[in-house]
C-alpha cells in the first residue's frame, strides 16, 4: 500500500489508511493460510521534523519500511488517498510515484484505489477507456481533470478486473471485502466482515449518499417562487403553475432557472421531492404511501421506482440504514 509521508495527515486520509491495514494487514490463519503480507510503502515526499511541535494537523508523521521501488513486488498495489492539495489545488502528484504504478501494472499488479487514489492512477494513465468512482465530492473534478475516465458517481466501487477503485471513506471498506471475496470466496469474507461487525455486502451504491441538493440560484426573480414551491411540493406543481407565479412565460423560466441552477425545471422538482422523501424517511415513522404522498411522488409504487432508479436502494432500504447508522 501507498503512503504518502506528510506532516498532520487529515483524519479522513488515516480512516482510509487504516481500513486496508485492518484488512489485509491481521493474519486470519483461521480463515485462509497463507493470508495476505502487506508493506507500507512510502513515497520520500514528507518532511522529518525532529520534534512532535514541528507536525501539524493530526500530528502524525508516517514512516514506513519500504519505498516505492517495492511495489513492482506486490501482487496487488493500494493507493488509499492523495493529499487534498493534489486534488483541490492541482499540486502534481510526485513524478516517482506516478512512474513506480507504471511499473507495478506493467510488472502484473492489480490496482486498486480508495477514494482519492483514483486520481493517481488516473495520473498514471491506468484508468483510460475504463469505468472508474470516486468519492461522490471529487468525481466531478476527476472527470474533468482526466476526460478519457469513464468515472461513475454512482456506485460504491468499480471491479474492472486487474484495476479497481472505490468510492471515499466505508466505500473502502466495501472494495477490500469485495477483493477477499474474489481472492478467497464468500464465506471467508463474510467470516471477517463478522468480525469487522460490518455488513458483507450493502445494498445500492454511493447515490444514496449524494447530497441532492443544488446549487442556490442568485436570480431574485426566482428565488421566491423556488421557495414556494418548495414548500408545496405535496401539490402537482408543473413548468406552467410556476413560470405563472414568477410571471414570466415558461419559455423564459425554463431558460432562467436553466441558466441559474444548471438543470431544467422538471428535474430540479424532482430532486426537491426526492430530497423531501429522504428526509421524512431518516425523520419520520410515516408509511412510505404517505411520504409520497407528502413529497409528490404520488404512490408507493412510485416512490420505490424513483428511489430505485435515482437513489439506488428502495424506501424501506434507505430508511433501514439510516436507522442503523443512528443506532
């Protein structure tokens, strides 16, 4: 696995790091002998402070046993983030280690990244032409940075077969279960997720995790009427009933709203009911007839379709996970 050696590495990084080490880094004799050696390979880029005040962050300063020139050994290789400068900002990644992936793919290696990994091996040109994720905060820009990644926000992971990313933070935790299942089966990954008390396998992807929200519009003329109708989206509100209330023509709002929000009218009323449904599932214990009732998603029925097909995992499923996690 990938370290990068920086000074007071942010909590989310260290989560990311630690998932592959609990992991693949605990002997489970019981389960599978031989289990998996993992090395912790740093990249030489962090700095070395003689004294703990030097560090910043976290406090941390990463040290590891090998470097970069040994992951051409590894079967596998593991990047589980970047520094948020590289993805924020557009630091390069260190030229070595965009060489040393080359050379582990090249040597055999199947890749895999966790969260922002994606984008150093996207920076290695391992990802062209394949399907990719990433956390859902960063897919935008991994799109736009590297246009021949096929990146889909989507999902919790991406299995394409020697190279595999995932999306940010639990999403990690998902994809290495996934590569004990392929390596050693169902029932041993299914044995260590016991353990690990987390589920084996979750239902949907990372969609019902995305903030559906968008963006707040400064046009004044519409900002009136976007609040009305969100508070009346119990009603069977269309294009019409609301260019009529901000007194345009709906021509006009359609190319407003458009130009204010970056989506059409249609789709921004249903990201609104949908973001209605989501909250009345994670607050309320109303039957899921009435929340589409309450959201103007009308049925049950079709509440489920639009969850399943937008959100990814049913009403009754995205209700129940959020329970557990407040549990």
């Amino acid at each position: 696995m990938v370290v990068t050696e920086e000074i007071g590495l942010p909590s989310w990084d260290l989560y990311e790091l630690s998932i592959p080490c609990t992991v693949f880094g605990k002997a489970q004799s019981d389960l599978a002998d031989p289990w998996y050696e993992l090395m912790l390979c740093g990249t030489g880029e962090g700095e070395r402070p003689e004294d703990a005040d030097a560090a910043a962050g976290t406090g941390l300063v990463l040290r590891t046993g090998y470097g970069l020139d040994d992951l051409v050994r590894a079967d596998t290789v593991i990047v589980p983030s970047v520094p948020d400068a590289c993805v924020e900002e557009g630091k390069p990644l260190p030229e070595a280690l965009i060489l040393a992936l080359r050379r582990a793919y090249d040597a055999g290696a199947r890749m895999v990244s966790l969260c922002t990994g994606a984008f150093a091996l996207a920076e290695a040109g391992l990802l062209d032409g394949r399907p990719a994720t990433a956390h859902w905060q960063h897919t935008a820009q991994l799109a736009e940075r590297y246009p021949k990644v096929r990146v889909d926000d989507s999902v919790l992971y991406v299995d394409d077969g020697d190279v595999l990313t995932s999306a940010g933070l639990t999403a990690g935790l998902d994809l290495c279960l996934h590569l004990v299942r392929r390596d050693f089966g169902a029932h041993v990954a299914n044995q260590l997720a016991r353990r690990m008390v987390v589920p084996a396998h979750r239902p949907g992807g990372q969609a019902q995790f995305i903030d559906l929200s968008v963006p707040a519009t400064d046009d004044d003329a519409l900002a009136p009427v976007l609040d009305w109708a969100r508070s009346h989206l119990d009603r069977p509100l269309t294009v019409r009933d609301l260019a009529l209330r901000a007194a345009m023509s709906p021509r006009t709002f359609y190319r407003r709203l458009q130009a204010a929000t970056g989506t059409t009218p249609l789709r921004w009323l249903l990201t609104q009911r949908l973001g209605r449904a989501q909250s009345l599932l994670e607050s309320t214990d109303l039957p899921i007839e009435k929340i589409g009732e309450l959201s103007g998603l009308g049925t049950a029925n079709n509440l489920r379709h639009h969850f399943l097909r937008h959100i990814g995992v049913s009403p009754g499923e995205y209700r129940r996970a959020w329970r557990q996690a407040a549990c």
